[in-house]
C-alpha cells in the first residue's frame, strides 16, 4: 500500500510540473472578472467597467460602453464588439500582471463613415473599410508603457488584429493579423 501510495505521489509531481511548464509558455490567463479601466483622450472621460455578470454581458455596462467608445465628433455611437472589450480586458490583465496600473488611454473607438473618410483624408491612417466603423477596433496606448511592448503583448493573446502606430497601437476583432502604419 505504502509503494503504491509513493508511486502515485511521483505521477502526480509529473503532473504538475507538466501543468506549470505549460502556464508558463502560454499567455496569461483571462481575467475571470474582466475588468476596464478607459480614460478617453479626447473627452478626458473616464470610465471604469465590470461588463460582465456571471459570464455574459450586462447590458447596462455594454451601453455606457457603447457611449464612452462613441464617435465624439458626430455623438452618434454602435453597441460595441463583446470581442474587442474582452480583448482590451485581457491587455490589461497581462499589464496588470507586470505592475502596470492597467489603465487604457482611448485615442478612437467607433467611427462614423463621415469621420472615417475626414481621418482617411487627412493621411491618419485610417483604412476605408475599417473596423473602427462596424465598432470592432479601438486605438489604444497606456501611460508609461511603450506601443511596440503593447502591440507586442496584443499579438501575444492571438484575439485579433494589431497594428503598431506612432503613439497608439489599434486592435480589431478581425482575423489576428500584425502591421505597422
Ligand atoms: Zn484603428
């Protein structure tokens, strides 16, 4: 019996070992309670978010949501993408991890067709179909750390698309894909 019960021990030390190993070649992981904490750069607006109730989205959260991301200049906003907001989420969470403060700076979320071309115009980088217009892609930063350790980290969850701008990096829900504007 006493054999058998060290035999076991080891198995289960294996175990987890392997288990350890492999959190530690994987990204972080969710945040069971996602979390945002959104200031806008253009409005000075300042939100901070539990969007999620028992594992779905409180409706009340996604509409002060939808308008916190809205486009400022037209005030006309579109529910945003459950994706983007779990992908923001999950960027704070890994910079929390790593003692950031985790707040996220908003430079553009929603965009109306008009804003879009004037952004488009105006050389901003801005693409005519982008997601920004369908509420699927915010341009971030966050105080203090650099945009390429962001977009760095985006890319490292996988959850979508990632583009490395001068002074903001932009993520999307669209198939993940990396590029530098
Ligand atoms: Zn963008």
């Amino acid at each position: 019996m006493r054999r058998r019960a060290v035999v076991l021990g080891a198995v289960a030390g294996v175990l987890s070992g392997l288990a350890a190993g492999a959190r530690a070649a994987r990204p972080p992981d969710p945040d069971p309670e996602p979390f945002l904490l959104l200031r806008h750069v253009q409005t000075g607006e300042v939100l901070s978010s539990r969007f999620e109730r028992r594992g779905r989205l409180d409706p009340d959260e996604a509409r002060r949501l939808e308008w916190f991301m809205r486009d400022w200049r037209e005030g006309r906003s579109m529910p945003v993408d459950p994706d983007l907001l779990q992908f923001l989420a999950r960027l704070r969470h890994a910079a929390v991890l790593e003692g950031h403060e985790g707040e996220i700076l908003l430079h553009s979320g929603f965009r109306t067709r008009k804003t879009n071309e004037m952004l488009r115009r105006a050389g901003k980088g801005a693409a005519a179909n982008s997601l920004h217009l369908r509420a699927k892609a915010a341009d971030i930063s966050m105080p203090g750390l650099r945009p390429s350790r962001l977009a760095r980290a985006a890319r490292r969850t996988g959850l979508g698309g990632v583009g490395l701008y001068s002074g903001f990096v932009h993520v999307d829900t669209g198939h993940p894909r990396h590029w530098t504007g």
